[in-house]
C-alpha cells in the first residue's frame, strides 16, 4: 500500500504529495506525474495507480502531479509563471523571457523544483521516470537507453533521444546527465482514450517494478 511520506503546500496553497510504497529491496524508482499543468495525463494515470493493488517488488516512488497549480489552471507553467522544465539549476539553465518556457527568476527558484530536488536527493533514485505530453515518443537523459527502448516497444511508441530544441534547465538535464541518473521522459498524446493512457502506463511500471 502506498502512503504519501512528504508533502509541500504550492503558492496558491494545493498539497504536492511523495507517496511511497514502503519496499526496501531492489532498484529505486520515482515517477513523475503532471509538471506542466496542461499535460493532466501523468496525474491522472499516476492518481488511479495509486488506487489499485498493483504488485511491485522494487521500492516505488511517486509524485502524481509536481504542479498541482498549473493542473487546477490548465497552464503549462506554475502559479509564479515560471515553467519547472526550465527551472532546474543545470549549468546551461539562463534568464529568458517571461513567455511560457520562462525559465524563473534564479535556478530552483520554484517550489516544485526544490520539492523535487529534495525527494531526489532523500530517495537517491536508481531510475527516474517522468509523464509529459503530446508526442507520442519515449525520450531519455543518461544511461537508459536499453530502459527505454523496452518500454516504447512495450507501448508501441518510437524512442527519440533528441527532442529538437534546446532546453535549458530542464530536469532531463539536471537528472539524466549531470547528476548521472537514468531519466526517461515518457511522451502521451494528446488524442488517446485514457484507458489506452491507463494501460500502457501500467504496463510501463510494471516492467519497472521487476527491473533487477
Ligand atoms: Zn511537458
């Protein structure tokens, strides 16, 4: 069963919840739900996780939705404006315009990004998955290339290793190649019936759950 382990009120007051299903052995894993508000599927997949007894074996990690302000809003970014994709202290993190990418007014200046940066550093994840939306592809930062490749064949989906543009301060960047930890961004469409969402990210955990 899982329990939610840490918890942060964001800036308009909504609870961003850790939860955690208590396994000590195996790999470490932590997934991601919702951190741009207009992609509500990771949140939506993640939060009916949570309601089934699925089985698991490796130690689980999981945030259903980093920015419960965006979701309530259905904007991209967070209350502040800011987008947490580009709000990580990366070393090509930089100021930019304030238009939906913008990127904070200093590095881990957001709640959600020092929420993040704090369960990362107590979790210390062997593996780290995250739920984005709308391209349809399986993307990954760091050594999860094999990883990622049995999930898009498990879900149908291509993998894409360059997304194609820049993206400075993302959490890929912050995870996947400075920090060194496996990161795998899982891209839903925007057009698919959420039970085809629901499966394909069950199956997806699944796979995790067992990996040794
Ligand atoms: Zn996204």
């Amino acid at each position: 069963m899982f329990k939610c382990i840490k918890t942060k009120k964001s800036v308009l007051n909504n609870d961003i919840n850790l939860f955690f299903n208590g396994h000590k052995n195996g790999k470490n894993l932590l997934i991601i739900g919702t951190m741009h508000g207009d992609e509500p599927q990771g949140a939506q997949v993640l939060n009916s996780y949570l309601l089934e007894n699925s089985p698991q074996k490796n130690p689980l990690y999981i945030i259903p939705c980093l920015n419960p302000d965006g979701y309530d809003k259905k904007t991209r970014t967070n209350a502040n404006q800011v987008d947490i994709n580009r709000n990580f202290p990366t070393k090509n993190w930089e100021l930019t315009q304030k238009d939906e990418f913008y990127g904070g007014s200093s590095p881990a200046s957001e709640i959600e990004t020092k929420f993040l940066i704090n369960c990362i550093d107590e979790i210390q994840p062997d593996l780290i998955l995250t739920i984005h939306a709308p391209f349809k592809i399986v993307n990954f930062d760091g050594n999860a290339q094999k990883e990622s490749e049995e999930i898009a064949s498990l879900i149908g989906y291509p993998v894409q290793k360059d997304i194609g543009y820049p993206t400075p301060g993302s959490f890929g960047t912050y995870c996947g190649v400075e920090k060194n930890i496996p990161t795998i961004t899982l891209e839903l469409g925007e057009d698919e019936d959420f039970n085809f969402q629901k499966e394909a990210c069950f199956k997806i955990i699944k796979y995790l759950c067992y990996l040794d």
